[in-house]
C-alpha cells in the first residue's frame, strides 16, 4: 500500500509530493476488505435481502426503464461465426477514427453483446450498470443521447439533436471524439449491489464495468470496427449528458466507437 512504500519508492512514482496517510483511495481499500471477524457485520444486506420481499422483487430487473419514453428497436443480426481466441489477439485499442458513419445494427449487436442478459457475470446477480449511447453518425438512429433497455433490447430517446459539442467540452483532450460515430458510455447505480455486499459492493460493480466493456471491445473486433476504451472525462459533464446524477448513479466507463 502508499503509506507502507518507502520514501524513495513514493517519490519515484508520485513525485515530490507527500501522499497523505489518510489518502482516500487507500482508505476505501482498506474499508472494502473482508475480514472473519467482522463477517457478521459485513453480511446484513445479504441476510436482509433474504427477508425482505421488496428488496428481492427490485432485484429481479434492476433497469432504470421508463416507457413512456420513445423508444427503438433493437435488432441485431445473427452473430458472426468468429473464433473466440481470435477476437482477444486482434484486439487493438484503435485510435484511427475515419469518419464513416456506424449501422445500428452493429451498435446494436455491441450494445447487447456488452450487457444484454446474462451477458456478463455480476455480483449477486444484482446488475448495477446502466448503458447509455451519446450517437453523433449512426445510420438508422438519430443524433442524440439514448438509454438502453437490455430487456426489452431498446434504445430509449432521452434527448436528440446534435451532442457532439456536449461530447468535446467533456473530453480533457481536444480533439479526442472529432470523427467518432457514438460512445458508449456506462454507470452504476451503487445501491443495487451496496445494499448487499456494503463497501465491497462497490468493487463489484467495477469489475462488472470492466466485464461489460471487454465484451464490447472484443464484439468491435469481430465486426472489424474501431473502438477504443475511455477512462478520461469530465464526470459531471457526462453525466449532465447523460441526466444522471452523479451520485446513486455515476459514470464510470466508456467506450469510443468509429
């Protein structure tokens, strides 16, 4: 850990400045590990989520669904016939966005290759991630931001019209999103998976980030698109964008698509 490296070691890889001993990053770590002694304590969500009805029912589909939004159908084509270990050794995190406009149905088939059901592995089976698509030159979609209903494999319309200057103004790098076709970008609402496992619930839902992303990335591969992960944003800017609020739900991935 920060505090246990020595002098020189913190130095060389934080530069001049002293990390605190109470650095927040540490503290959350220390704070989400288990422990036998304490596992009573740490288990009362899951013994709460056995006795309550609620909870249980809110469970079963954890989707931020609102329909009476428009909506569009999701319809992806049959899968490419594709060699799994071929995918992960063609995998590239591909900058070279030329431009050219992206088919819905190739969004479609990344969207619900990333999190459609039981697309991914998830804590509990709770799902606390939300996926949401910021479209710039998708043929078939308007431009706008949408919200996706894995579900029902919909997209539902928050808000169209142009977003490419909502996009630039998020990016600390200029220039980063000029030729992209849409970008993925993924939340989590931290109470579905906190609620039963308490800090450690919040590593969780990470690690399904991570999950969800590397099957988009992979799914890019196949169909031979340019994608490329992002972990860089103004975070209260996207999720302006996005109408969440930053706090029972927050950003925390995404994915630029060419």
């Amino acid at each position: 850990m920060i505090a246990a490296a020595s002098p020189t070691l913190r130095s060389t890889v934080y530069g001049a400045v002293e990390i605190d001993l109470d650095d927040p990053a540490e503290l959350y770590h220390e704070a989400s590990k288990l422990y036998p002694a304490l596992r009573e304590r740490q288990a009362a969500g899951i013994a709460r989520l056995a006795q309550d009805d609620d909870l249980q029912a809110a469970a079963q589909h954890p989707i931020r669904r609102n329909r009476q939004l428009p909506s569009i159908e999701l319809v992806a084509p049959p899968p490419p016939a594709a060699s799994l270990w071929s995918a992960i050794a063609e995998r590239r995190s591909g900058h070279a966005l030329t431009g050219a406009s992206l088919g819905v149905d190739a969004l479609a088939t990344l969207l619900l290759a990333g999190y459609g059901p039981r697309a991914v592995p998830s804590g509990g089976a709770l799902y606390p991630l939300e996926v949401y698509v910021a479209a710039a030159r998708v043929e078939g979609l308007p431009e706008g931001v949408f919200h996706l209903d894995p579900e029902r494999a919909v997209l539902e319309i928050l808000h169209d019209g142009n977003v490419a200057e909502d996009l630039a103004a998020a990016m600390p790098l200029p220039g980063l999103l000029d030729d992209a076709c849409a970008v993925i970008f993924v939340t989590a609402v931290f109470w579905r998976t906190r609620f039963k496992y308490g800090l450690r619930g919040y590593r969780f839902a990470l690690l399904e980030a991570g999950h969800l992303m590397q099957n988009v990335l992979l799914a890019a591969t196949v169909l031979g698109m340019t994608a490329f992960p992002l972990g860089g944003f103004y975070d209260a800017a996207v999720e302006e964008l996005l109408g969440v609020d930053g706090i029972d739900e927050s950003v925390v991935y995404g994915a630029v698509l060419g």
